[in-house]
C-alpha cells in the first residue's frame, strides 16, 4: 500500500547560511500544504539537507542519509530526499550509490522540490517566500548574499553555490522587519563574505549602511556580525560598530593562515600585515571586542616554522574565539593538485596543539570577565538553570553563561542582568543581578 505524504521533517546539517535555505524551505513546504514535524519517525517525507564543504562534512552528510533511509522500513516514511550542497556537487555519484534516496535536488533547486512533492501528494505548490525558523523565536540569521568571488584555493563554494549574489537592501530591510514583528530580538548577519555586501550590485561595499539600517527596526535589540573577510574589515566598519549600541562588539574573522606566503597560495586577498593592523585597531578602539576566527592547519607545503608563526600570532593577538581544521583536500580546486601535501598525522598533530593553546587562552579570558555584570539573552531554560548568551557569545559556536534560578520568574528570550562569578574552559556561571551592566 502506498504511503501517505502529508507530513515533512527537514534535516538541517552544515552552517548557518544551509540552515537558512532549510528555514525557506520549509516555509515554502508549509503554505504549499505539508505538515512539518521535528522528528523523522513521525515523517512521510523526509529531506536531508546536506553539506558538502570539506571531507567530515561530506561523511556526515551520506551516514545521515543511511540513517535516515531506515525509517522508510521501519517507519511512515515513503520518500526520502537528498538536497543541499553535497548534492548539488555530486549528483550522478550519490544516484549511483545512494539507491536508499529517492531524489536528488540540488541548493538552487528547491521551487522544483516543492512542485514535485506537490504533485506527488496532489497539492497546491506555494513558491513565494516564506520563511519558517527553526532557530528559537527571538533570534534569527539574515543571510544577506549567497555565493562568493574570492576563489581560495582550497574552497569548493564557488563551485557549488557559484559566484556573490548580493540581496537588495530594500528586501533584506523588510525581511528583517518582519522577523521583528515575530518577536525576533538578536539579528545574526551571514553571508559567505559579509564585508563584500554589495558589490555586485551597488559597486561598493554597502555592509556598514545596512547594518546601520537594521538597527534603525524596532525590537531588534542585537545586530551581531560573522563572516567577515580580512582585507575588507576596515576602521569604518569597526567605527560603524564601535559607535553604535546595538551591534554588540563581536566579530567573526576568519583569518585561516597568518604566513603571508601561504595566505598568497590560498589566493586570499589581503596581508599579513593588515590583519594585524586591523587586529590592532579594534582592540585601541574597543578593548571590550570580542574576536572569533578560523584557522587551517596543514595546508599543502606548510611548514613547522610557518605553523609556529600561526601559535605565535594567536598568542600575542588573542582572538577569544577560535575553530580551526585540518586542511581537506577537495576535487576540483586548485590546491587538491599541490605538491607539497601534508600527511594526516601531522596535520592533526598540528590541530591538537592549536586547540590546546586556544583552550587556555579561552579559559584565561572567561577569568577575567569574572565578577563583570553583563546583560544577557536567555536562550533557554531548563532544570533549574538559565542558559544565557551575552555579547561575547555567538550561538551554536560558542559556550553558554549558566545561571542558577531560584523562584525568578526568567523565560527564553528575556534579557536579565548576571554577574559573572565562575570561569570554566568555554562556559561561564553567573547569578543574576539587579545592578546595571557597566
């Protein structure tokens, strides 16, 4: 007996801007008629939204897949679907091998989703957007471009989601009026490039006026900044947020490398030395600045020398935040044909002791916010414990301040004030208090 197809659960896997494209998906699957459920046994169709950025990520991607694919014996599911990156990326390899997955869709795809499931399940298709968060009511990410120019040698993006296309200000202006008007309180600026925004379209770089207008929209309370690319994080921007309250003093920089020999065969725009003159810049302007970057380790040719150069620089230009990975070798970009591969061991041998410098200098931070009074978002509640996020956390990627609670009445998407009064690696305890912030 056919299966039913009335009800959808969406796997989410990857970053932030994948789980945008989940989001409208799952607004266009909702108004074309489906039902949306959170857990995939209760689920007629099911629909992996995969990654496909490095190695890990891939493998991710395809054993979710498997997994997924038993609920179709097991359970109500009678379609499972592949979309997203990995299978924009490789769709005659996974059709050949993943003969669990029913179809395959790629990430420009989604209005032909849409209209097959319809068809399938003799509804109506809806196509307009519409967006359904899955992230908490009070905070959202507003990607405003999707695709990127920069090229790095490493890097299959442009390969799978082609080059920068910027969102017209008009229509992100009102796509975040209307995430306010549902109670959205923290805006989380993505992009592939953030400071890149509107190039394409205004030939200039426009980020510092829209993030200016975002807070202009009322109860939007925080406007935080990731995905910056180095040679395009100026002092304006950093004055642009210096200057105004409502973007907190966070951002996120992905550097990857400091030797300037390695940061030219990456093909990353930019120097060495601009990163730390900017690095410089935001800690004379803002000594309260939070820095997140990333780093790759074990990038054909480096060498110890170059990679005690990346220790070195850390250390003396503490980023508070850190993620880092092994260098994966990627078909179809430049650097899969190297000379000069590093070997897995110590590539990762690397990787451990840059995560071990970065723990104690995450660890030597959280101590001296101690006994600071901060005002924070409380993300959720549960066992007696409010999981907080001040300005310095960014969610999903950094930790969390716990508050203990006793018969304060505290709920998910309050602001309160905290005291921080205990350090741990990558959390914080705090207690609430009635003082303002400093």
């Amino acid at each position: 007996m056919q299966k039913k197809l009335e009800t959808v659960a969406v796997i989410s896997l990857g970053c932030s801007k994948n789980l945008v494209d989940s989001e409208n998906l799952l607004g266009k699957l909702r108004a074309s008629g489906f039902s949306i459920v959170t857990e995939p046994h209760e689920a007629n169709i099911i629909i992996v939204n995969t990654c496909g950025f490095i190695e890990s990520a891939k493998s991710e991607s395809i054993e979710t897949v498997i997994e997924m694919a038993r609920y179709k014996d097991e359970g109500v599911c009678g379609l499972l679907i592949m979309t997203g990156c990995l299978s924009q990326r490789y769709p005659n390899e996974l059709r050949d091998e993943l003969f669990e997955v029913d179809m395959f869709f790629g990430v420009n795809q989604y209005d032909e989703l849409i209209h097959e499931l319809s068809r399938l399940a003799q509804k109506h298709p809806v196509c307009e957007d519409g967006r359904m968060l899955s992230t908490p009511p009070f905070m959202a990410y507003l990607r405003i471009a999707d695709g990127c120019d920069n090229r790095c040698t490493y890097c299959a993006i442009p390969l799978i989601r082609g080059g920068r296309r910027s969102v017209p200000m008009d229509q992100l202006i009102l796509e975040a009026e209307n995430l306010a008007k549902g109670g959205v309180k923290e805006l989380i600026v993505i992009a592939q490039d953030t400071t890149a925004y509107g190039q394409d379209i205004y030939g200039k770089s426009m980020i510092c006026e829209l993030l200016n207008k975002l807070t202009s929209i009322s109860g939007i309370e925080w406007v935080r900044l990731l995905y910056t690319y180095p040679n395009t994080v100026t002092k304006e921007l950093i004055d642009t947020i210096a200057a105004n309250e409502k973007i907190v003093n966070y951002i996120d920089m992905p550097i990857q490398h400091i030797s300037q020999r390695l940061l030219t065969k990456m093909n990353r725009h930019g120097t060495s030395d601009h990163i730390k003159s900017i690095v410089s810049y935001m800690r004379k302007v803002m000594p309260d600045f939070v820095l997140r970057s990333t780093a790759i380790v074990g990038f054909p040719t480096e060498t110890e020398a170059e990679f005690q150069e990346l220790l070195e620089f850390f250390r003396e230009n503490t980023f508070e935040r850190l993620g880092a990975f092994a260098y994966s070798r990627e078909e179809d970009t430049p650097a899969y044909d190297f000379e000069g591969q590093i070997p897995d061991d110590i590539k990762e041998d690397r990787l451990k002791r840059l995560y071990e410098q970065q723990r104690l200098i995450s660890l030597d931070f959280n101590k001296s916010r101690i006994g600071k009074i901060e005002r924070v978002l409380v993300e959720s509640v549960r066992d007696g414990f409010a999981y907080c996020r001040s300005y310095a956390e960014s969610p999903d990627i950094d930790g969390y301040i716990i508050v203990p609670l006793g018969f304060e009445d505290v709920f998910a998407g309050d602001f309160i004030n905290i005291r921080l009064i205990r350090a741990e690696e990558y959390d914080m305890i705090g207690e609430i208090c009635c003082e303002p912030t400093e």
